[in-house]
C-alpha cells in the first residue's frame, strides 16, 4: 500500500487552536504531513504582512509534534508542489474554499478545513486591536486636576 503524503498550507499567523486542529486533521488523513508556511514575501503579495514575522511562524511549526516535515511556501500555485513532493492530499483553510479544486486534476484529494465563527487571526488582529484602543483612551482620557495654590 502507498504512503499517503498529506499537505496542509497556511500563513500561521498568531498561531492559534484553529490552526493547531488544521495541522492535527491533515496528520489524521495519511502518513507523512508537511507544512507549508507561507513566507512573508508570498503572504504580502494578496495581503497586509503578517503580525509575526515568517522565521518564527515556521519555529512554531517546526516545534509542533505532528509535522514530518515543515517547508516554506513560496507561491499560491501548488501544481509543482504536488508534482515535487508526491501529494496525494491538500488541505487549507475553507475561507479558500475552491480556490484549489485545480489540483484534483492532479489526482490529488482536496479539503477545505472548517474555521466556522471561531478563531481566526484576523479576529484575533482586531480583538487586539479594539482592547489596545480601549486601553489607550482609558489612560489618556482623564479630568485635567485644579493645580494646588
């Protein structure tokens, strides 16, 4: 029987349970999982930079009991990537939800993971976000005291 290789993609950014769930799924569906995380570089060319830098969202990972194999990943076409690395399946976040139906040409099995309402880094960017703006209008916004004759 074949090894299985399973290949799960994402950013990583503000690692987060979602993203641990992702992994642990994509480790459930074969025998050897690689990572790829995306680079800095790749992530910038369809959105704002991530909030932690590539070399440390790719520690993260590697340092996750799950991974065989943790890559950077340079390039939203995964045509070679599959070809290269003997994918047999593909699984990334359902907010790209048909975005790499392609690859089932390749005879590769595709799963969009479910993130539903929960956790997200965009959500964690802004919760931050709106607890930092709390916090500062807090401690500036304050009566200006009578000076003491």
């Amino acid at each position: 029987m074949k090894n299985k290789v399973v290949y799960v993609s994402g950013t990583f950014d503000l690692f987060h349970s979602n993203h641990l769930k992702m992994i642990n799924y994509g480790r459930g569906l074969g025998d050897t999982l690689i990572v790829g995380v995306s680079t800095d570089e790749l992530v910038c060319s369809y959105k704002k930079p991530p909030a932690v830098p590539f070399e440390e969202r790719i520690a993260i990972v590697e340092g996750l009991k799950d991974p065989d194999v943790v890559i950077p990943q340079r390039t939203l076409d995964h045509h070679e990537t599959v070809e290269n690395l003997n994918i047999d399946i593909f699984v990334i976040g359902d907010d790209w939800k048909g975005k790499y139906d392609y690859l089932k040409e390749q005879g590769v099995q595709v799963f969009y993971f479910p993130y539903g309402a929960g956790v997200s880094s965009t959500n964690l960017k802004k919760k931050i976000y709106d607890q930092y703006k709390k916090l500062i209008e807090s401690s500036d916004v304050h009566p200006i005291p009578e000076p003491k004759k």
